[in-house]
C-alpha cells in the first residue's frame, strides 16, 4: 500500500514537472506509464493531467481526457476552461498584431469566443473598440453573452439601442437570446419581445417557438405555451421536449404523459431529455407501470447507460415507494454523481429511512462527492427533528447564506413542528423570496395558526413579494379554519387582482373557505353559487373541494342540494365518492332527521363503512332519541373499535335522554369497571387562535 502511494505521488510530480517545463512529450509518456500500472481514473489525478494538456495547448488531447474522466469536479472544468480561455487570448493577440481586430468577421468570432467562455468584460472590451458595423451576427453573439452571463437587462437595452441607431434587422437567433433573458425579466417584458416575433413573422420558426415555450413554461403559463405549440406548422423534437418539460416543471403530469404519447403517435424518436421528464411526472403520478415500461425501452435503446435518464428511474422509483428496486439500480450504476446521490438522499427521506439517507451523506463525501445546496436541501427534507445538526454541514461547507438551503430548513422546521425555531430563522433571513414567505404561512396555517399565517401575509404584501397560487391556497385555508367570510373575501379579490384564480390550487382552496364560512353563517346557498361559477368557467372540482361542499350543505339543511352534489361526483364528474363524501351525507340526512335513509346509504356503499361513519350515525340516533337504530350504530362501532369512551358516552346519554336509568347505569358501571369515566363538561372561548 506505501509503494502504491509512492508511486502515484511520483507520477504526479512528473506531471506537475512536465507542466512547468512545458514538455508535452515528457507528460504524455507519463500519461502512457499511468495507464500501463492501471491505476484508477482518479479525478485529483486526470486533473493534473488535464492542466499539463491544456497549457500545452493540445486541446484535442485535453478534450478527450476530459471525455474519458468518469468523474468531474469543478477543477476539471475550470482548468479546461482557462486553457481555452489562455489560447483564444493568443490568437486575439495575435489578430491585433496582424491588424485584423477591426475585420468584421473576426470582431465577430472573438465576441463570440469571450462569450461562450463567459469573459464577459473582453467581450464587451472587443465589441465596444470600434463604431457599430450593423452585423446582426456579431449582435447575436454580443446578446447571447449577456443573457448567460446573467445581464439580461444589458442584452435588452443593447438590443433596443441596436434596432434605434443602426435599424437591426433580427434574426431567429436573436430572438432566441432575448425570450431567454424574459424568462428572467418577467411577462410584461416576454409579451412585448412576443409581440415583435409576431410583427416580424419569425414566431413560427421552430427555434423561435421553442424559445417562446419555455419562457412561458418558466412563467407558468402552459395555456400560451399549447397555443404557440398549436400554431408552428412543423413541430420536431425539440418542440415537444420544451412542452413535456413545461408541464413536468409546472406538475401537470397528466398533460406531460399526453404529449408524450403524441410524440410517439408522430414517430418522432425521444431522447435523454424526453426520457427523464416522463419519468419525473411517472414518480409525480406514481404511475409505477408506465415507469417500468420506459425502463425497459430504455434499457433496449442507446442511453441504457445515460446517468441522467438513471437518475430519473432511481427518483420515479423511489417515489412510487419501491425502495429496493431504486436501490439495486443505484448500485448496478458505475459512474455515479452527486445529483444521482442527491436522488437517493431525498428519495430514503420521503420513504421514511433517516438513517439510510445520512448514510448516504457520509458515503458521497468519502468519496470525494462535494455536497452542494440541492444535497444539503434532500437531507434536510429527510431529517425533520435534525435540521441544526445538518445546518452546522451546511455553513462548514460555505453554503449557509444559499437561499434555497435556508429554504430548506424553514420547511423542515416547520414541519417538525418547531414554530419558535422557524419563526427565530424566519427572521434572520437575509435574503425572502416567495418559496420563503409561502412557506411559513402554509407551515403555519397547517398547524392551526390561522391568524399568524394572516399577519405574516400581510407582511408579505408590505415587502412587495408577489404571492403565488400556493400562497393563496394557505391564506384562504387559514381563513377557512377562522371561518372569516370577511377576511376570506378580501383574499379571493386580492387574488383575482394578482390573476391568479385560474389555478386549481387556488379553486379548490376558494371553495374549500366559502364553504366552510358560509356553513358557519348559515349562508350555505352562497357555496353553492360560487361552485356553480366554477363549474360554469371550467374548473373542475377535487375531492377536498366537494368534502367542503357537501359539509355546507349538511350544516345549512340543504337536503336537496347536499344529495345532487353527491350524485355530480359519480354522474358528472367521474369520481368515486370517498369515505368524507359518504359520513357528510350521513351527517346531513341525520341532521335532517332522515334516520332510515342515511341507513339505507350506509348500506349501499361501495366499500365497507369506516368507524367514523357508524359514529356519525350513532350521534344522528341519539339526536333524534332512536335508540333502535343507535344500537345498530353502536354494535358496529364496537366491532371495530372496541368499547370506545365516545361510543359508550353516546349511549349512556341516548338511555338518559329517554329517561332509561336502570341502562343508564348499567352502561356506567361497565365504563368503571374498564377504568373509564364519563369528563365532566366544559366550554371553550376562542380569542384568536388561542383557547
């Protein structure tokens, strides 16, 4: 083992040698004698490697090295990327020595070279050293540079000044750097680029859509992107990736899956891209069958062995819950990556297995994996009650001001529960986005703290964060649990303002609040109404929203209207209605003193009645004084449950109510002799959300 280390340390010095004595010879016979032993690709090793090719110049070499190295770090790419970066400069220096720096063609080339090698300031410097010639190609190349530098208001402005001053005349390609830079900028800015698309009639170009696509796939408006889609005369692969990868992104599965089986109708043959899109919205949907049948049209077809497509089949795996089929593929994979790791931290997480997960941590860094924030973010999401002691990691590593991880560890706070931990971190934020603030309302509203989720989005408003669909489906939930029909109003009109009232998210949370409001005031007919407004604009309902529906109806007496919503689930809407749906009829009918038809429904289920359904029975019977039936009720209760206190409890106070004493006491004395009683009453004041 000593020899083995001497010996790699040997050669590294010879490689480390032949670099600064710029004798490529010497380094490739060095490289010859690394392959010969047959050690392992080492990366720190190959890097090295990589530095003397690249500094020597032989970019053929070092390209295919770079190819070769199962493993890259960020070494590896910025040294391949300085060697590029160090010989451009040469011939640049080279040009102005031969005084052609002021060649159009050339000019060109080198923005086009500082460019892509994102040297941004010598890109400029070349750009702005003489007079604009009006070369459209050269002001692509300038645009594109600024969009992946990140200056997407620069690119912009430069493209404005362009068509002002020399009358550019823009090409598809100049379309496509400035739609990129709109995803970033906003929909106001991306409609207006759309708009002189139209007016110069490049929108049907291929490159064009696609752009146009994505850019309002990353806004979340998949409805402008199926209409540019619609309107492109000749639509290739490229197109339909853009369209499955919007909707993937935007967790419209189903629609993702259809234009998938449209590509296929087309015979247009998918690639890695297609591939692990699909196969994200298979895990999203849990279709573990269609999951399977793409692993195995994988497996047939050229990226079998495609790390990124694997990595895709391990995350559906994992979350369609079969764990150990995720992990025989992770281990049958031999060039691994922290994302594939990254894959199977969140997915042993999410299945439950902590333990495994930090496992995995351990494994990755031993193996020269550096954790980023996306790894950081998987632990975190799979470690609720050990957030601080993954955080300590996360700030050792540099990354403790990295928003998506502090993002992380608000929602793992919050869902562990520890509202004074994520109200304290909340708090320290340098940096709120809107993840951030809907986040802690959505934390919040879920662990019944309604009026803090109201007031925290107030603020939100006061800092000008513009709320999303999940921010109002939280606010307008808390305002459900409050059942403040003022509050709720105000939400649903400040929604309508940020127009977002055509996401089902927010629907469904609409309806869920005006429910339960309006049931709360006695204005059931007002749930009704709006319910029918949705369906009138083509929102289609969710079981939570007709739970909140049917709940309405049954505490406004709405009998009638209860029983036809009822019927639309299967009838109109085909759905089967769940075990909520049936114990809300039950109440109602109940209420309403309708004994014998909520036992004829109970008995006409599809599947077998829960507890909760007898118990709503039992409490129906006992309103009503029908001690018949609430033996039925309780007999089923007891087979299910045992002998329940509540269930008991009910009984003894049907036989009070009838004035039965002797059962009364019967039933008493059984309670205490199985160590029950019977709490004494008590009444509750609810201030805020304090009791």
């Amino acid at each position: 083992m000593k020899v083995s280390i001497l010996t790699r340390s040997s050669l590294v010095s010879a490689i480390k040698n032949s670099t600064s004595q710029k004798s490529l010879p010497v380094g490739k016979s060095t490289h010859a004698h690394i392959i010969k032993l047959g050690f392992l690709p080492e990366t720190q090793l190959y890097n090295h490697l990589l530095n003397l090719y690249s500094k020597s110049s032989d970019f053929v070499s070092a390209r295919i090295l770079f190819d070769e190295m199962p493993d890259r770090n960020l070494v590896s790419y910025s040294t391949l990327i300085s060697g590029y970066s160090q010989s451009g400069k040469q011939i640049h220096a080279q040009a102005i020595v031969s005084d052609l720096e002021s060649d159009p063609f050339v000019k060109t080339s080198l923005v086009d070279m500082y460019s892509k090698l994102e040297d941004l300031g010598s890109a400029v410097s070349v750009f702005s050293s003489s007079p604009p010639i009006g070369d459209p190609v050269m002001y692509n190349s300038m645009i594109s540079g600024l969009v992946s530098f990140g200056s997407y208001e620069e690119a912009l402005e430069l493209f404005a000044e362009a068509l002002r001053e020399i009358d550019l005349k823009p090409t598809e390609f100049t379309f496509g750097g400035l739609i990129k830079a709109c995803s970033n900028l906003g929909r106001e800015v991306g409609e207006q680029i759309h708009s002189f698309s139209l007016k110069t009639g490049f929108d049907s170009v291929c490159f064009v859509g696609t752009s146009l696509i994505d850019m309002y796939g990353r806004l979340g408006d998949m409805e402008s992107s199926k209409k540019i889609f619609q309107s492109i005369p000749i639509v290739d692969l490229a197109l339909y990736n853009s369209m499955i990868v919007g909707f993937s992104n935007n967790e419209l599965q189903e629609s993702a899956l259809e234009f998938f089986g449209e590509l296929k109708r087309n015979a247009i043959n998918p690639d890695e891209c297609t591939f692990s899109n699909v196969l994200k919205s298979c895990g999203g949907l849990k279709f573990l069958g269609l999951g399977r049948i793409i692993h195995g049209v994988v497996v047939k077809s050229e990226f079998w062995r495609d790390l990124v497509i694997n990595t895709s089949l391990v995350d559906m795996y994992m979350k369609c819950g079969c764990v150990k089929e995720s992990c025989r593929l992770f281990y049958s994979i031999c060039e691994r990556n922290a994302v594939l790791y990254n894959s199977m931290i969140y997915g042993h997480g999410q299945n439950g297995d902590f333990d495994k997960a930090v496992r995995l941590f351990i494994d990755m860094s031993r193996l020269g994996f550096e954790p980023n924030h996306a790894t950081f973010v998987a632990l975190m999401n799979s470690c609720v009650g050990h957030e601080r002691s993954v955080y300590v990691h996360v700030i050792k590593r540099g990354l403790g001001l990295d928003l998506t991880v502090q993002n992380a560890l608000l929602d793992s706070l919050v869902k562990g529960g520890a509202v004074e931990e994520a109200q304290q971190h909340f708090s320290k934020m340098h940096e709120r986005n809107v993840v951030s603030w809907t986040t802690i309302i959505s934390g919040f509203a879920q662990l019944g703290l309604a009026s803090d989720a109201l007031e925290l989005f107030k603020e939100m408003q006061l800092a000008r964060i513009c709320p999303n669909s999940f921010t109002f489906s939280s606010v307008l939930n808390a305002c459900g649990s409050l059942t403040d029909l003022e509050k709720g109003r105000c939400i649903h009109g400040c929604s309508i303002k940020y127009g977002i009232m055509d996401e089902e998210f927010t629907n469904s949370s609409l309806l869920d609040m005006y429910a339960k409001s309006c049931a709360q005031h006695g204005n059931g007919e007002e749930a009704l109404e709006l319910f029918e407004r949705m369906e009138k604009y083509g929102v289609e309902p969710n079981q939570v929203s007709f739970t909140s529906l049917l709940s309405a109806c049954s505490h406004c007496g709405l009998v009638d209207d209860g029983v036809h919503v009822f019927e639309s689930i299967t009838h109109k809407h085909g759905m089967v209605p769940s075990m909520d749906h049936y114990a809300c009829m039950v109440d109602m009918f109940g209420r309403a003193g309708m004994l014998e038809r909520a036992k004829c429904l109970i008995y006409g289920m599809p599947y077998e009645p829960d507890a909760l359904i007898w118990k709503t029975f039992l409490a129906a019977c006992r309103l009503h004084g029908d001690l018949q039936l609430a033996q039925l009720a309780r007999d089923h209760v007891l087979s299910m449950e045992g002998e329940d206190n509540a269930t008991l409890v009910t009984i003894s106070n049907i036989y009070s109510e009838l004035g039965k004493w002797d059962d009364v006491e019967r039933v008493r004395r059984r309670m205490r002799y199985r160590g029950r009683r019977k709490e004494s009453g008590v009444s509750w004041v609810q201030i805020k959300d304090k009791l």
